[in-house]
C-alpha cells in the first residue's frame, strides 16, 4: 500500500490528469484519466523506491497530508 500523498490535477497544456508525489523528488505520472495517472502513480512511486534503494539514497518517510498543499 502506497502512503506518500499523491497529488492529482488536470494539465491543460498536456491534455492528461497530473500525478505529482511532492515527497519523492520528481516523482511524477500522467494518464488520460484520473484514476489511471493515480494507477501509473503507484507505479512509479514503487520504482522512484526501488531505484533509491539501488543506488543508496536516503528514502524519506511518508508524512500524509502536506500541511502547504
């Protein structure tokens, strides 16, 4: 289960809802609809974690709703 917030908006200028994950730097997904850039979100959520993992960054911990958004 995914616990960073994802924060979903439609982009005029790409046609295409807009996932952004403001907790794991440029982790980004679109999709034509909402529920699939949330499902291509999740996608590269678990890669961007992966990836972290692999090359021995530091990976910050979920802190749920952003108290700025």
């Amino acid at each position: 289960m995914i616990k960073y917030e994802v924060i979903i908006y439609w982009s005029k200028e790409d046609r295409a809802y807009i996932a952004e994950v403001p907790e794991l730097p440029g982790c980004m997904a679109d999709g034509k609809t909402y529920q699939q850039a949330l499902n291509n979100a999740e996608i590269i959520i678990k890669e961007w974690l992966e990836t972290a993992k692999e090359l021995g960054r530091e990976i910050p911990q979920p802190k749920g709703k952003l108290m700025y958004a």
